[in-house]
C-alpha cells in the first residue's frame, strides 16, 4: 500500500545543469503523485535558492561548498567544518521532515543529505548527468540504491545492478517546443530566408567559444546568407557587442537568453558547450558543433562530447584547437546538407523526451516497491 502523501528530498545543485533536472522530476514527481510533499535542499547562496522557490518548491540551505583550486584559500580553511555543519544540518532535516526516499541530483548539498539518508536506511536515487560522474556521485555511489544515468558508459563507475538508463530531465518547454520558426525569429528581431546560427556557452557565457566564433565570423558572414543568435554572457556582451557592430542585423548578441524554446526553434545550426545542455540538443535535434569547457571537473565535458561524436551525433572542436577546426565545423553544420541531416537525424535518435517520468518512476518504486508504477 502506497503512503498517502509520500514525502521526498531532492538535494543538490549549484549549476543549471543540476537545478533544472531538479526541478523536472519534481514536477514528474507530482504528475504521477499529486499528493507529494517535496522538500528541496541545496547550498546556501547558490543558484537553486533562487530557481527553486521560482518554480514553486519549497528549498533549506546548507552551509556547504566545493574546494577551491587555490590550495590555501579561506574557503579551504573552511571546509572541514562546513562539511560537519552540513551534515548536522541534514540529519535535522531528516529528522523533521521525515522523508521515505531522497534523491541526489550532484552538487555538494546532495552529498550531505544523501550521506546522512543512506546511514539512516532510508532509500535513495542519484542522477547522473554526464558520461564521467563527478566525485560527489562516485562518492554516494556505493552506498546509494538506484542511479539513472544519461550514458550508457557508466558501468565502468558504477554496480551495473544499480544502473538505470534514463536519459537527463529536459524542461517541458524544450520537450514540447511550440511556436512556428517564424515566430521565433520575429520574437528576436531576426530576418527569414536565412541561416540561422544559435550560440550558447552557458549562462555565463564562454570566452573560447566567443573569441573562437569572432575569428570565424568574416568567413561565415561573406560565404553565406547566415546570421548569429549569440548568447555570449553578461561579462563577455559589451566587447562582442563592440567587436560585431560592423556586421549591423546579421549578428545578434544578447547576454542571456530567457525564452530558450525559441531560441531553438529559430536555430537551423547550434554551437555549444557540452555540459547539461547536451540533453536538451539531443531533443532539439539540430545539427550541433560541440566545445566542451577543460574547466570543468574530471573534464567530464569532454567526454559528454565524445560520446555523441563516437555515434556521428555531433562535432567536436577542443577550445585549444578552435583557430582551426572551429570554421570548418561550423560550415559542416550550416552548409553541407547531406551531413547536416545525418547529423541531425543521429543526434535526435539519442533523445530521451520522458526521462523526468522515468526517473520519477524509479524514485516512487524505492518507496513501495512491490508495486509497479505505470509507465
């Protein structure tokens, strides 16, 4: 017999890329259990204090955050004892909301919450989003009772028995895009009857991705009838802005980009970083040239890109080799029709539109598992 009104932890976050998955299976959580009581917990001054509430959840903090790169670093100092205010603070938040599972999404707030969970017996779920899990999950993974996975690589770090292929969560107004191309286009001020190239690096922006497209641009612009729908970041607008004045309405940079639905819809060709977005180009299905950020943990991008690469899904460019390899790539996916549809049609078979549904699944049968939840 199903609790009647099942409570639930989701923990993590810090990026985009684990705040939005967040927040789709909360609301898969509440299409198939209407009377879940959904508790998020996060880090305190991250960005899932603000998009959670936003979406309608309520969200605790914990005092927690990464270590710095910088060895001997205030934040550093810190660490130790940040860790054990987290993981008091989590006990207290188990304790009082009581939940029947918890969920890991990645980020240091889900390893505290989920440590402290799986030494209570309570059940639990991670979500892993790239095809080289970061050190929280590799951590949590041991102890954990299912993980659903985006890559199909992951036994190699994970107890295949535990593994779940899922695919990422991608927000309802990606996996149901809506809106004729004529109306994105208008809605950013763009002109029909061209090729449109969308840029993105992230909300913040990236600057190899930037300086790299700035290089490519003259040769772009001169040998087709292109323009650019460029995302460049609110650190990087004002000298994209200055350096693409010349190019007059062919170039549009804009420093975030709300409505990415349409974005996507305008998009005839995309250039992106290969972090979470990855998920979401696979259901987008456009042809894709992809610079994963070296920055990154475990430079797990990297490797996200070279999974679809291996299946000739997209094209990758490493950021050192940009000056070469950026203009060709992007001529590929803007000009040569025959490999923009093969391109297009391999990266849309790897989409996973009901993922938030699936991992929503998975998470209501570790509370009763002996009976199915329908798919």
């Amino acid at each position: 017999m199903n609790t009647p009104t099942p409570n639930i932890i989701i923990s993590g976050g810090g990026t985009g890329g684990h705040v939005f998955p967040a927040i789709a299976i909360a609301n898969a959580l509440l299409q198939l259990e209407p009377s879940a009581n959904i508790l998020f917990v996060g880090a305190k001054g991250r960005m899932e204090m603000e998009k959670v509430p936003q979406a309608g959840f309520r969200i605790e903090p914990l005092w927690i955050s990464g270590l710095q790169r910088k060895l001997w670093s205030a934040q550093n100092l810190l660490f130790p004892l940040k860790v054990l205010v987290s993981l008091w603070q989590s006990y207290r938040i188990i304790s009082r909301f009581k939940p029947q599972v918890v969920v890991g999404v990645g980020g240091y707030a889900s390893w505290a919450v989920l440590q402290v969970a799986t030494m209570r017996g309570i059940p639990t779920l991670i979500q892993e989003q790239n095809s080289y899990p970061g050190i929280t999950n590799r951590l949590l993974g041991k102890r954990v009772n299912k993980i659903c996975v985006v890559y199909d690589n992951l036994w190699k770090h994970f107890d295949p028995a535990k593994l779940v292929l899922t695919g990422n969560p991608v927000r309802s107004d990606i996996t149901n895009l809506k809106g004729s191309k004529t109306e994105a286009l208008r809605h950013f001020g763009l002109q029909e009857g061209k090729i449109t190239l969308f840029v993105t690096g992230g909300s913040l922006g990236a600057r190899a991705i930037n300086q790299g497209l700035l290089a490519a641009l003259p040769s772009l612009l001169k040998e087709g009838n292109v323009q650019v729908l460029w995302q460049t970041g609110k650190f990087y607008l004002d000298e994209i802005t200055k350096q693409t004045g010349m190019y007059g309405n062919a170039v549009l940079p804009l420093a975030f980009i709300d409505r990415m639905d349409l974005a996507y819809i305008a998009a005839d060709a995309i250039l992106s970083r290969a972090g979470g977005t990855v998920s979401e180009l696979c259901v987008v299905g456009k042809p894709v040239v992809l610079m994963p950020s070296p920055n990154v943990t475990d430079d797990h991008q990297t490797a996200n890109a070279l999974n679809l690469v291996q299946k000739n899904a997209a094209i990758m460019v490493p950021d050192a080799e940009a000056a070469e390899k950026l203009l060709p790539a992007l001529q590929t996916i803007l000009f040569n029709t025959a490999q923009r549809q093969l391109l297009s049609q391999n990266i849309q078979s790897l989409a996973k539109p009901d993922a938030a549904a699936h991992i929503a699944r998975e998470v209501l049968s570790l509370i009763n598992p002996l009976k199915k939840t329908a798919k």
